[in-house]
C-alpha cells in the first residue's frame, strides 16, 4: 500500500517562510493534500494539487510537488504564530478492488517562535 | 453550511465494554470515512461508506465495525474495548467521487480505562 513520510517537527523564526516536506511511494496517487490540525481539533484541509500540476499558490500557501521524485512540500510565507500546529500531508490513491483511499503522513509539527 | 459534526466529544469507557459513536456529514455528502487518530501510530483508516455499503476497509479487528444511514449520517461501534482502542476517532465526509476532498469533524476522543 501507500507509504507517506514526513519529518516530524519544524522550528521557524516569526516571518520567516516555512517549507513542509512530504515523501511518497505510490506513482498512481491522484490527488496530494495538505490538513492542518490544532490542538484538540480535528483537520482542517489547506490545500490540494492534482498529480499533473508541479505547482499551486493559494495566498501565503505554495505546494510544490516532484512527481518523478515522488515528493511534495508545502511553503508558507510570512509564518505566523497562529501557523504553529501539526501539518498532515495526505495523498489519494488506488488502494485495490476499485477503492481509493486517503493516506496520511504522521504529520510534522511547526512551531513558530515569536 | 454545516460542517461536519461528531458526537460525543469525549467518551470515557472500560475495557471489556463497548462503544457506538456517530457522525453527520455536510449537507449532500454521501461518503462518509473514519479515522483513528493516536500519536504512536498517526492517522489509520478504518472504513469507509458511501450510499449505506461499505465501500473500502482499513486493517482494524471485527471489533471495529460501523454502518451508514439512508441520510448519510454514519455510527461506528468497537465491542469488547481493549486499552489500546483510546484514541480520536475522526469522521470526514465528501462528495463520494474518486477524488475527493475530504472534511473532518472535530473527534470524538476515547479513552478506555
């Protein structure tokens, strides 16, 4: 099945630009999405790109995504602290037996220090 | 619109009982997934219904077993519960195409004792 990894913490300075890193094993995924979670909450979805786009802006958000490399990454500028929280990388594929099925990465937690 | 909400929030359970959560998806999603949520093994799902079948399947036990509604509205039952089953259950909702976006509830968090 799918396999999504993702390093598990990240540290930004206030105003800096944060950059979220994501690799992937399946080459039929489909769909790539970023959720972010807080604390006590559950996702909320960010941002998506297609398998045939390398690149999608959306605001402070861009995604960025090797498809050779099998590697997607999330950029935000201008971090905030209301940035900080766990970032889920999640990618949709073929799971068999004509299903699809969201697999996530164990998510990476941005913190952001004033 | 409504997002999509879970019910109860939390729960407090003793092993050997068993458990029913629910979720109602937005307003004209008809697929519903479910989620358990732990900080040692991340986010696995468990299931997934669309039009009250049981469309794909997770690696979970029998014990984990859930159904869907003719208003798509979806239960998720664990029998026979094991200390390990203390988790956030997430439900998520969507359109129920192939390629979806999906939209998570808050949780419903479990613990077992």
């Amino acid at each position: 099945g799918e396999d999504v990894e993702q390093s598990l913490f990240l540290s930004v300075r206030e105003g800096d630009s944060s950059v979220i890193n994501c690799t992937y094993t399946d080459s039929s995924s489909t769909y790539l999405y970023w959720y972010k979670q807080e604390p006590g909450a559950g996702l909320q979805l960010l941002t998506y790109i297609f398998s045939n786009m390398d690149m999608k802006q959306d605001q402070r958000l861009t995604v960025l995504l090797n498809k050779k490399d099998k590697h997607l990454s999330l950029r935000i500028a201008d971090t905030q602290t209301g940035d900080s929280a766990i970032y889920f990388c999640a990618v949709f594929a073929y799971s068999g037996a004509g299903s699809y099925q969201l697999t996530f990465g164990k998510g990476t937690k941005l913190s952001v220090i004033p | 619109k409504a997002g999509v909400t879970q019910t109860p929030r939390y729960l407090i359970k003793t092993r050997g009982q068993q458990v029913t959560l629910s979720c109602s998806p937005i307003s004209g999603h008809r697929s519903v997934s479910w989620y358990q949520q732990t900080p040692g093994q991340g986010l696995q799902f468990l299931f997934e219904y669309f039009s009250e079948t049981q469309r794909n399947k997770g690696n979970f036990p029998g014990r984990f077993s859930g159904r869907q509604f003719s208003n798509s509205r979806s239960e998720m039952n664990v029998s026979t519960l094991e200390l390990g089953d203390s988790a956030l259950y997430l439900c998520a909702s969507s359109l129920g195409s192939s390629n979806e976006k999906l939209f998570f509830g808050s949780g419903t968090q479990l613990s077992v004792l």
